[in-house]
C-alpha cells in the first residue's frame, strides 16, 4: 500500500511502531510511525479511532493538558482506554466538537483528523508552527506528510517552484505556505486545511501572532514590575512542569545562556526528579559552551553530560544535511544542533530546549541593533548615513579584524567584523528595508537566477504593530515567519532524525500572548536584552553565570568554505551541472571566486547556493524518475508521536 510505503519513509521519527488506517469505499488511507512517549503500551498506538466510531486520528507532537481536558465536564465521564494523550483529543473533538477541542489544547501538534461521517480530512498545526505539516494534490488524490519524503515516496512526480528557490536564496530556508515544489504548501502555523468529498480544500485560522500582537499592544500589562516578574515566573515554571510529562527518560539542552538556563532553573525548580543536562562545544573552532553550561549545571545540581565535537566531526555532518533536510535550508547552525540531538538521543527520548527566548523577549542583536546603536544614527540625514556606510565598507576585512581585537575580549561580539559589515548594510537604509536586510543571506536572489522573482515578502505587521515601534515590529517578523521557518525547523529535523522528541516550553502560548503585552521597558532596557526575564532567572542563577554577549551555533563557514570544504563546494558548483538551469551560473561562479579569493566574505550566501545545490542533486533526479499513480485517491500519511 502506498501510504504504509510514504510512513516508512518517515521511520526515524516514529521507530516505535506502525500502522495504517484505510476505508476502500471513501478510498482513504491514513498510515502512522510511532515514537512511544506518553503511553508505551499499545492502548496508545495509532492511527486511533475515537469510541463512537466517527473520528479517526493520526498525530504527531504532544499535548500537555491531555488531563485537564480529559476531565472537563463536557467529556462525559469519559472512561479512557489508555493514558495517551492521543485519546483525549480524538474523544474531546468527538464530544465536543473541533473548535472547542483546539481552543484547549496546548502543546505541540501537527495532526490529521478523518471525519467518517461527512468525509472531510482536517489537517492542523500547532499555534507557533513546532511541528511540520505538509500537504498537496497529486494524480488525482490528495497527500499529507510531515516530511516532503513521506511525499517523495509516494511516486509522485514533482515540479520545482522556481520562485520558491529565490525565496530560499534570500532567507536559506522556503517561507510558509510555500514548499520547494510546486503545488505541494505548508499548513500555517495555527491552521486548520480541510478537504471534504468534493474535493474542495478550505484553510481558516484557529489562532494567529498576528492577532495576539495587535491585541498585546492594544491592551498592555498595567501592573507594577514585581507583578509582571511574578505573573511571567509562574507561566513559565507551569510550561516547565507540564513539558516534562513523560513516560521515558527526559533531559534538557543547555548551553548556560539565559533561555536554556531558564528552562533547566524551572525543572529542577519542579522536583520531577533527578534532571539531566547536555551541551556541546567544539574547542577546535574556539567555541565551547560548555564551559559556561557546566557552571550552570554544577549551580542546579543537575546530572549533566557534555560533548566535544572536532572539526573533522563537524564536517562529516554536511553530507548528510540534504537527506535530514528534505527541503532545501541553510542556517548552519543545523551542523551543531544535529550533532548536540544525536548525543542528547543515546541517553534520553525527550529534551526541552530554550527555543523562542529571543524572539518573545527581544533577545537577538538585531534588536539591540535597531532599538539602540542604530536608533541614534537615524536621526541624521540618509545622505550622510549612507556616506559612513560606504566608508565603513570600505575597510578591507583583514583591517577590520585587526581593528577588532583592539577591544576587550569581554565586550567583544562574536563575529565582530560581520557585525560591522551588517552595521554598515543598514545604516542607510529605513523602516521594514533594515529587517530584510539583516535576515537576508542573499540580497539579491534574481541575479542568481536569471531574474526569477521571489514569491512576495510576507511583512505580517503593516496594521498590528505602528511604524515607529521598529522592535515590536521586527519580533513580530521573526515570530511569524523565522521563528517557524527556521528555529523551529531546524530544530525538529535535526532530532527528529535521531527520534528525539524536542519541547519548547517559553513557546506555551499563554506565555507568547503574555509576553505581547509588556511594554518595551521591560523587554529591552538601557541596551539590555530580555530584561523581564532575566529577572525571573536571577532568582535561580547569580547573574554573572549567564551574563555574557550573544553567541549562538557559530560555525568557521567563512574559512572552512576556502579550506576543508572547499573541494566539496567546488564540486557542487561545477559549471557544468550547477542549478540546472535555475541557477545563473555566471553570478554564482563570481560570487565563490569573489570569496574563495578572500577579498569578500560571502560565506552565507554561498552556503545558501550550496545546500540548495545538495538538495537538487539528492532529491529532483528522484522526484523527476517518480512514477504517477492513481491507485487510491487518498493516500496521506502523517508521521507518529
């Protein structure tokens, strides 16, 4: 059958079992693979059908309310055949109906919903977009998958969405709704597609951040900053604890910065038992985080294990990058984020990580950016800001490295020079056209292939958030298309892969909706990111733990593109088989010269170029040969627990 052949392509995110579902008559079927969490014992296996018969269900994802729920008094004294959540969400949509059911739920989700009854498939993701959802029509039926290769399985012959790859150029990952392919999409993060009998596909939202941003600043918190400290401690501590529901070992990332340092005070703070702990650090490149989240972990008392990864272990990692990610992406910090998950998996099932700190709390530099140093720069005239840009540009970058070790090693940033160099991008530019640039690892994708427009930018805020308010703004982009295009998905492949299940728990959206309402002050204040919750760790941690310059996944890609990764990148920009005749191969060729040279650094975009070359290599020769079928109508299948 062809959807237990789509599943099996998805086995490393459900290793723990299988299943399919299927009906001839409505020519239906609904394949599931199973990572075993919550209820190891078959009363949890999927896909479920719901006790009155009308609903089948295949998920993926956990909820952490499956309790309180299950005893609302609308579920009818349910009598639960298992402890799964999986059932409590199958019977509360069967007693009380969709809408209610996903007002309730708060967890992560991607799930698929059968209504025997009236013959409509509903596919819906979570709130923040944590879980991934794919779906199109093909020969003649209509597939889900939460992976494109539970797609690619199914025989079907894909085409490229060629405005999908500028898209791709410019941001290194494809924005929602798009794919890579045309005609399959995304589910939006807090959306419901159905598809019914007529084969009609309709999409509606359940719950938006662009709604919970306009209504956040329409209605602030009002109260004292002891009562804003108090109210976020006691969401977050509850996120915490409910996150660790658990039925198998479970653990957390820590790299001894603020959010995941946060996250590991919270459990401890909620004796579920002994916690364990795991970071990385790669001493070869002179980044190791686990200096810092060894202190941390000793202050908590939990059990912590680090890894040390060598260069050479960091770069036997790019290979395997396009068989992880099955769309093309290219934030490559998804080399660390694998290597710390397949650790993390050989002692754990589950980890929570402190995903979405940066953007609830205003914690990225390109905030401090725009709401400090370059707010000031603003009020001259452009002329003259675009004159200091031009000059600051003209500083060859080995001067400015020089330049840059002249400041304290303790206040100097990571990656001076391209902090410099991005300063200097912006500094003449105004308004959404400084977001678009600092995220842009390519500002100019039509000239890498052959003036191919990008789908159309999608700027959610034109009427939630005022121009003027240009942080508010600018978290209220990196909410609605970063954070679930990027974060959150690089996240998931990466320990999916290894059948780790991640949870983010500041990503609970009763502290998102929270967060919206603090006015700025407490969010950013005298140059200080993430002031609230700071606050909130204080009371946890001493303050000098934690207190150092952003750093993030960093890896050398600058000197490892004109070094060990060299003869690999020449190979996938071999002139005669780069791009296919997508790419512009003169322009591509001049910007790896341009770096390879070591006048220009353009490592970003060049690995963005590579990671699609990968991709297209390792996946269109195999969509392309794809036979078409039209042996069942529906054939979907949706990745397991």
């Amino acid at each position: 059958m062809r959807a237990q052949v789509m599943a099996n392509a998805l086995a490393h995110r459900g290793p723990d079992g299988a299943d399919v579902w299927s009906d001839a008559d409505a020519r239906i079927a609904i394949a599931h693979r199973r990572l075993a969490v919550v209820d190891l014992t078959p009363t949890g296996s999927q896909p479920m059908i719901s006790s009155d018969g009308r609903w089948v269900i295949s998920y993926n994802g956990e909820v952490y309310n499956a309790e309180t729920i299950a005893a609302h008094p609308q579920m009818g004294g349910l009598v639960r055949r298992g402890t799964s959540d999986t059932e409590v969400i199958v019977e509360s949509v069967a007693r009380r109906g969709l809408d209610r059911t996903l007002a309730d739920l708060n967890g992560m989700f991607a799930i698929a919903l059968w209504d025997r009854s009236t013959r409509t498939l509903y596919l819906i993701r979570d709130r923040l977009g944590i879980k991934p959802l794919f779906y199109g029509r093909a020969s003649g039926g209509f597939y889900f998958a939460s992976e494109l290769k539970g797609l690619v399985a199914a025989g079907i012959t894909f085409e490229l969405d060629e405005a999908s790859v500028a898209s791709f150029l410019r941001f290194g990952y494809v924005p929602t709704p798009h794919s890579i392919y045309r005609g399959v999409a995304k589910v939006r993060p807090g959306e419901v597609v159905s598809f019914d009998a007529s084969g009609a596909v309709k999409q509606r939202s359940y719950w938006s951040i662009e709604h919970v941003a306009r209504e956040g600043l329409r209605h602030p918190f009002s109260g004292s900053e002891a009562q804003a400290e108090e109210v976020l401690h006691e969401l977050l501590a509850n996120a915490v604890s409910t996150n660790m529901i658990s039925d198998v070992p479970i653990g957390a990332f820590l790299s001894g910065g603020i959010d995941s340092s946060t996250v590991v005070a919270l459990m401890t703070a909620a004796k579920r038992g002994p916690v364990r702990t795991f970071s990385i650090g790669f001493p070869d490149l002179g980044y190791d985080e686990s200096v810092h989240a060894r202190s941390v972990a000793a202050h908590l008392g939990t059990t912590h294990e680090d890894l040390m990864v060598t260069a050479a272990e960091a770069l036997a990692v790019v290979p395997q990058l396009p068989e992880i990610y099955d769309e093309p992406f290219a934030d490559s910090s998804q080399i660390p984020t694998y290597a710390i998950s397949q650790m993390t998996r050989a002692h754990v099932t589950v980890a929570l990580s402190g995903d979405g700190g940066d953007e609830l709390f205003a914690g990225y530099n390109r905030y401090a950016l725009t709401a400090g140093r370059l707010g000031g720069f603003r009020r001259l005239p452009r002329s003259l800001r675009r004159v200091a840009a031009a000059a600051l540009h003209a500083i060859p970058h080995g001067a400015a490295d020089v330049l840059a070790r002249v400041i304290p090693s303790s206040l100097r940033p990571t990656q001076p020079v391209e902090k410099l160099k991005k300063f200097a991008d912006v500094l003449g530019l105004d308004g959404d056209a400084v977001y678009l640039r600092l995220v842009s690892q390519c500002t100019n994708p039509s000239g890498l292939t052959h003036g191919r427009e990008e789908h159309p930018v999608h700027m959610p805020c034109a009427e939630e958030v005022p121009k003027g308010m240009e942080l508010e703004r600018m978290q209220l982009f990196d909410m609605a298309t970063y954070l679930p295009d990027d974060i959150l998905q690089k996240v998931d492949r990466a320990s999916m892969a290894v059948s780790l299940e991640v949870r983010p728990p500041l990503l609970d959206h009763r502290i998102v909706e929270f967060a919206w309402t603090l006015p700025r002050h407490l969010r950013f204040r005298n140059g200080e990111t993430k002031w609230l919750l700071r606050r909130v760790l204080d009371r946890y941690v001493p303050r000098q733990m934690v207190n150092r310059p952003k750093a993030g996944f960093a890896i050398p890609l600058a000197s490892w593109l004109r070094g060990p990764l060299r003869d690999w990148a020449e190979d996938l920009l071999d002139p005669q088989r780069v791009g296919s005749g997508v790419l512009n191969v003169t322009s591509v060729r001049k910007l790896w010269a341009e770096h390879v040279d070591g006048g220009r650094n353009h490592a970003h975009a060049v690995w963005t170029i590579l990671m699609f070359e990968a991709w297209r290599r390792r996946w269109m020769d195999k969509v392309s040969a794809g036979r078409q079928g039209n042996e069942t109508r529906l054939a979907p299948v949706l990745m397991g627990e």
